[in-house]
C-alpha cells in the first residue's frame, strides 16, 4: 500500500474508535467500502454530480421522477442528499436524504481534501 492508502485506512480506523464503532463487521464494511467505490485503488476520486435535469432523467431513470431531476438539476449536494443515499440504503422512502452524512464519513473526507 502507498503511503496516502495507509493514512487514508489509519484515518478510517481512528474515526471508528472515535465514534465507538467497535463491531467488526462494522469495521470491515467502513474499510471495503472506499476500496469497492475507489476500483480497488483505495486512491480518492471526484465524482461530478452536477447532473443536468435531463441527465439526472438519463443516468438515474429508476430513481428519479420528473419532479425530482427538475428540482434537483444542477444541485450536487442535493442529489447526493435526497436521491443517491435515499437509493443507495434501499430504502426509497428514507428520510436520511435531509440529514448530513455520517461523522465517520464527513472526517474521512475532510481529511482527503485537505
């Protein structure tokens, strides 16, 4: 692992112990995850979400209705909010998309950026 891979899992495991997350299993679906979502790199990506409505129509048909691209439509922190995690967590109808992430997931991420 390069260095940044193994202060990227260090920054995940003290995150953990800071916020009492202390089951294993819970800890290995926290480390798999970035590996999954990064392509096995464990290196940070970009994502751009700046989906237009017809995008959001386009890439996201079974998720998103007309009303939602329309509302939507070129408001990143929105569609991750109200449309990928409300999908993501398999459930529709949660009510997750109007809060913040994670702590777990805000520091990780704070840390890349940085």
């Amino acid at each position: 692992m390069t260095q940044q891979q193994v202060e990227g899992v260090d920054a995940l495991l003290n995150d953990s112990a800071e916020f009492s997350v202390n089951d294993p299993r819970h800890i290995a679906n926290i480390l798999a995850t970035p590996v999954i979502e990064t392509g096995n790199t464990f290196q940070p990506i970009v994502e751009n979400l700046n989906y237009s409505e017809q995008g959001l129509r386009n890439t996201f048909p079974k998720y998103v209705s007309p009303a939602d691209a329309k509302a939507y439509a070129r408001q990143p922190q929105k569609i991750v909010l109200s449309i990928i995690w409300r999908h993501s967590s398999g459930n529709p109808n949660s009510t997750r998309g109007s809060s913040k992430p994670s702590p777990v997931w805000c520091s990780a991420h704070r840390r890349k950026r940085t």
